[in-house]
C-alpha cells in the first residue's frame, strides 16, 4: 500500500506565507500546524485542510500526494 504525503511547505513557500500566518489565518496552533507541514500526522481534518486551501489559495491536490510504494 501507498501513502499519502502532505507538501504543505512546497506550497507555503510558493505563497510565501510563514507557518506562524498560516497557522493565524486557519485558526489552528503552531504546534500542530507544524506536525502537518512536516508529516508527523496520520489524520486531517477535513475543516482544517479547508482552512488551509482557503488560507493559500490552493486545493487539496496541491497539498496531498500519493506515493507507491
């Protein structure tokens, strides 16, 4: 089985938004927001993930890739 990897700091670099806006902008902690940009979460919340595409401007696609294995 595959995974599914999360590249929210490629994205974050291309909008140039720091993990301390990003995290104000979604309403979440730094703590927690920086488990997700480094890949240390099994689980996301859909309301956050929207919060974070609404927050970049992006879409789920651009944030979430899968890897075969």
């Amino acid at each position: 089985m595959g995974n599914i990897v999360l590249r929210l700091d490629r994205v974050m670099l291309e909008r140039k938004m720091t993990l301390n806006e990003l995290a104000e902008k979604v309403g979440i902690t730094n703590v927690n927001l920086s488990k997700i940009k480094n890949n240390k979460v099994t689980a996301l919340r859909f309301s956050t993930l929207a919060g974070i595409c609404e927050a970049l401007d992006c879409t789920p696609g651009d944030i979430l890739e899968y890897q075969r294995e």
